[in-house]
C-alpha cells in the first residue's frame, strides 16, 4: 500500500473524508498526538487501525466528535458531571469514559460496556469530522509501544506502507494524550493524565476526583485496562530507560559511574553540557508543559542517536507532571532508581 502524505487542502480533506466514509484509515494532527482515525461504528474498518499498530485488540479506543449532538447512540446517557466537565474542556484534550451508546463498534470498546469520547479542538479534526459526518475511533499513530508521534514525519516512519495518508497539519501542540476520566461510578476517577489536570477536573466538578493506581503502578495481571495508556510498556524506545530519582548531582555522579558505549542521558533543558555522556533534553525542570510538548520526539531522538541505555532525569508527579511522569515510568517499564 502506498502512503500518501498530502498538506491540509481542500482537496486532501475531501479525500480524508472520503476515506473514512469508505472503512479507511486516514492519520491526521490533533492538539495532543497524531492519530490513527476510523469509523467508530463500522467494526470492520476499526479493525484495521489494530492492523496497522499490531496492538492487542484488549486495549480500548477512543471516539472522536465535533459536537454534543454526535454523541448520541456513541454514549447510552450524558451525566451531569460530563456536561460540566464539556462545559469547561470541551473542544480540548479530556476523554470522558461514559456509558456505551448501541451505535459503537464492540471492537472500538474492546467488549467493554464503556466508551471513552473527547471533542478535540483541532481545526483538522474537526474538518474531517464535519466533512465525513463520521465520529471516529483513534489512538495514537505509532506501532503498538513506540512512542507517540507528534509530527507527520514521525507517523509516516510508523506507519508507511500501513495506511493510505497521512494529513500533515504540522507539530501538535500539547504532545501528550488527552486526560482520560471514568465518570461511570459513583466517583470520578482519573485513569490516564494529561494536559487537563486533575485539579482542573476537580475545579469543574466541584467534587473530588479518585486517580486510578494503574497511572503510576503497573495493572495487576488479568485487570483490564479501562482506558489507552494504561498497559505495562508503552510510549518506549528502542533503548532501555531508567529513572532516576532524586538531585542533579546525584544524577551526574550515577551516570559518570555507568558510562559507556550506547548509555545516554535524558535530561532538562541546560542540563546536558554538564554530563559525562550524550544526551537529549526534553524541556525546562520547571515548565512541565514544556516537557510534555518535548518528549516523545526525544524519546524518538534516542532511536535515531542508537541509544541503548538511557538514564533519565525524574519529573515531578502534579499537574501535567503527572501526564509526563505516567509516560516515561511506561517507556522505562517501570524501572525507577532512588539516587
């Protein structure tokens, strides 16, 4: 199959519409990842964005709208927590785990009895939408485990050959999945962080919100995963990571003590001149959005350089921190060392 990489035009929009209409595949930009987008309803094509990732079919997708009205035989009921929280979020990067609508493809919710739905603010996802009147199911544009692709460069390195275009609407803007919260029980329950924090979430709410263990600890063996971005390994490289925790003293000294051929370094903006091996910097200590917008290129950039073990620095666990903490803890398989 050939890739076409076409720039957002009108003609490329038609196409992308056409597409999806048909049970194609079609990877375009939102504001948090590039995606994988297909019919929601139609299990046949969802299928295929399996296909194309090689990712286990027991790992939920999300649907994508441009509208309250499309959520209509998506979800079997809206709450009035999820009405507050579209109020306040909604276009922007918050997936809402809802009650499963008749409409939805079984293969779209891996079986569950729920379904995770975000309107995204993207001017190109919501073109495509609008164009095809198809809500879509997309996860991230990568092979299953590798890390998210922010840019069409990045996608097209995945998934060539894998689907029939790629719209190029340029690097995305937070580069982060969308937070993801259940709002089935009887608490709210953060199961995947984001750009939308979860005292953002509790500010609109007025409520507490609960956050899922499985964000920094691993699922037990046989517990399903409710949402993306909640298996074992994730987001990784080729190279094996390792967190360290704890000063950038500390972080020098353990890396000067295991230097050697392929060992790299992931560290803050200013950071690396100060290391005995190549690094990558992935975003100021304290700008955690920075850090977010920059880390899957880096973790990217570490494949390209031929990095086989990469110490990393250890990011904090609030507000988008979190969002980043929860991606490099997957990407290094959970190995953490206190310094």
């Amino acid at each position: 199959m050939e890739t076409k990489v076409m720039p957002v035009n009108e003609e490329s929009l038609a196409y992308a519409a056409e597409l999806l209409q048909n049970g194609q595949l079609v990877a375009l930009p939102t504001e948090t990842v590039y995606g994988i987008a297909a019919d929601a309803r139609n299990g046949e094509a969802v299928k295929k964005i399996f296909e194309a990732k090689g990712r286990p079919q027991d790992n939920p997708l999300i649907v994508h709208i441009c509208g309250m009205e499309m959520l209509k035989g998506i979800v079997s009921e809206v709450p009035e927590r999820a009405k507050k929280l579209a109020k306040a979020y909604w276009p922007g990067p918050l997936t809402m785990v809802l009650p499963r609508g008749p409409e939805v493809s079984e293969v779209t919710c891996a079986g569950l009895d729920t379904v995770g739905v975000r309107m995204p603010s993207h001017p190109v996802v919501q073109a495509v939408i609008r164009r095809s009147g198809v809500a879509f199911a997309a996860p991230s544009a990568n092979l299953s485990g590798k890390p998210s692709p922010t840019s069409a460069a990045d996608t097209f390195a995945d998934m060539d050959g894998r689907l029939p275009l790629i719209l190029d609407g340029g690097e995305c803007t937070y580069g982060v999945e969308s937070t993801v919260v259940s709002l089935t029980g009887e608490q709210p329950v953060l199961l995947r962080p984001g750009y939308v924090t979860k005292e953002q979430l509790e500010a609109a709410l007025g409520e507490p919100v609960l956050v899922s263990h499985a964000i920094l600890e691993k699922l037990a063996d046989g517990e399903v995963a409710r949402s993306p971005g909640m298996k074992y390994k994730h987001y990784a490289p080729k190279a094996e990571i390792t967190i360290l925790e704890g000063s950038f003293d500390a972080f020098c000294k353990y890396v000067a003590d295991h230097a050697g051929e392929g060992v790299w370094g992931l560290c803050f903006d200013g950071e690396a001149d100060r290391l005995p091996v190549p690094c990558i910097e992935y975003g100021s200590e304290n700008k955690p959005a920075e850090q977010a917008h920059k880390l899957f290129s880096a973790l990217r950039d570490l494949d390209r350089h031929g990095a086989v073990t990469v110490y990393a620095r250890c990011p904090r666990r609030d507000g988008v921190s979190m969002a980043v903490y929860n991606r490099l803890i997957r990407a290094a398989a959970f190995r953490v060392v206190q310094i």
